[in-house]
C-alpha cells in the first residue's frame, strides 16, 4: 500500500469537509421523518436506496452501536424509535451532526469519536446491535473491523452492515461517468495502489474519501471468521441515475447474528 499517505487522517478531513458541503451522506433527517420514527415507521439506510426491512429491527430500547454512521440521519431516527443509542465516527462534523439533530428533537445520543479499526473503547459483549451503513470501504482492513464487532456485540446480537458489490470498482473510472463500462481494475482495489498518481490526484483535489474495494469473501468470510452468522440480506442500487444501475444492483446488505462458540462449526 502506499504508505506515504496516511488514508485515515486525509478521510477524517474529507468527511469533515464533506459533512460541512451538505453531501447526501451529511444532511439531517427532517422532523416529519422523527415524528415517524417515534411511531415506528423507521427509515433506515444501510445502502443508497432501498430501506431496511422490519424484519431486522432489534427490540425496542436495544443498546444500539452505530457504526460509521453519523450525519443527523439514521442516529435521531433510531434514537426516535426507543433505542439507546451510541454513535461512533471518524468525523466529529458528522457526529455533531446527530447530536445536533437529536437534541433539538429532545431526543438523547452519545456521540463518540474514533476510528472503526479499533473498538476497544467499548467493553466486550456490551451492544444488542450495530448499525453500520457503507462506510467499510472506507478502511483498508474490512476482516479486522467484523472482528471489533463481533467483540462488542452479544451472543444473540444482531449486525447489520451494507457494502458496495466489488464488481464496481473494476471498471475505468473515466469512462464509467460517461457510462462506459471496460475492465480496468483487478481485486481487491484501492484508491492508493490501484489508481495512477494522475487519477488519485484527481479525486483528493474534488475531496473524495480514499476506499478500498473488498472481496466477497473478505466480507462473507470476514463476517463468519468473527462469529456472526447471516441471517438475510438484500441487494440494492445506487438511485440517482448511476450508470451502473442499469446492469446490476452494486450494493449489498446483510444482518447477521452473533453466535455463541457451540454454534460455530470447527471444520
Ligand atoms: C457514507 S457515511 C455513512 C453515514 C450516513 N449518515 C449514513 O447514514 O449512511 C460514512 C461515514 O463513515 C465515517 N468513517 C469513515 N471512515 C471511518 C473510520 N475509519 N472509522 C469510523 N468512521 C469512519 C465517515 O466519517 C462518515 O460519517
């Protein structure tokens, strides 16, 4: 990797400038979308697009870890639906946002500020469930951050995480704007070793957060070597008229459960 560049702290300022920009990933929930909330009717995105069904939800006033997921979005609303809920980020913009937004609904968040690699701020077995909507491909070491999860969370507890399909970082970026779709990338890909200095250039100049295109299996595996066993999942597309759509839907959500040890096969 290239290791000039320290990816975390050039993503912390990106997503504090992002968060300041108003990016679709940084703008408030409305207080229509609380009132709803505090009904039950829960907007939850884990991907661009499609909500996440019910049927995930954990019990009502669940201890709730969100995990890369500040902005003023899913926090206040899992907040407004009775859960306890502690929002961990990267981007101190991006968790004033959900304490902001929060406390002017009256509603209560911890906000806490560090990097997914490392959850031991936390205590083990210490959530019900952690919401993390994309934001792996934020970090280089996606096995490592399922690892952290499956330490905090309960046995029995639930993780929900959305991912991009890697297939969409394949392609030559360039052409692939003007919906021009030609093998360009191998797997895994990274903004640091895959891109040319021409073309990561171009992408720290418009302040784009560096990301790390995983495997599969990296996130399949990755899930069942920390313990947690799926439970459902969903595909999804990116929405605002993305090229790609037209193909094939380029995320993927899952839920899963935490096992305990006589539940995991020894093979
Ligand atoms: C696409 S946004 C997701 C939040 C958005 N409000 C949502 O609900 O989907 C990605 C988030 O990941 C955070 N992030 C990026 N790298 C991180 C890291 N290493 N540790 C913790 N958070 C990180 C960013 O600060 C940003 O808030």
């Amino acid at each position: 990797m290239n290791m000039k560049l320290d990816y975390l702290k050039y993503n912390h300022q990106a997503w504090n400038k992002l968060s300041e920009k108003g990016n679709r990933w940084t703008v408030p929930v409305s207080e229509q979308e609380i009132l709803e909330a505090k009904k039950g009717v829960l907007r939850l995105l884990l991907t661009p697009s499609r909500f996440v069904p019910e049927s995930w939800y954990p019990p009502k006033g669940s201890r709730v870890l969100a995990l890369a997921s500040g902005g003023g979005q899913q926090v206040p609303m899992l907040a407004a639906a009775g859960y306890d809920v502690v929002s961990f980020d990267n981007s101190e913009r991006q968790l004033d946002a959900d304490f902001k937004t929060a406390n002017s609904f009256g509603l209560h968040v911890t906000c806490i500020k560090g990097d997914m690699n490392d959850l031991s701020c936390f205590d083990k077995n210490s959530f019900d469930a952690v919401f993390n909507p994309c934001s792996t491909g934020f970090v280089p070491d996606v096995a490592n951050v399922y690892h952290q999860v499956g330490q905090v969370l309960k046995p029995g507890g639930l993780f929900m995480t959305g991912f991009a399909n890697p297939v969409i970082y394949l392609f030559d970026i360039f052409l692939a704007e003007k919906g021009e779709f030609r093998l360009k990338y191998s797997q895994p890909y990274s903004d640091l070793d895959s891109l040319d200095e021409v073309e990561l250039k171009h992408f720290m100049d418009a302040n784009e957060p560096l990301v790390f295109g995983h495997s599969l299996a990296a996130h399949f595996k990755g899930q069942i070597d920390a313990g947690l066993g799926l439970v459902d999942m969903f595909e999804d597309y990116w929405g605002e008229q993305n090229p790609l759509d037209k193909y094939f839907p380029g995320f993927i959500a899952t839920v899963s459960r935490k096992l305990d040890k006589d539940s995991v096969l020894s093979l």
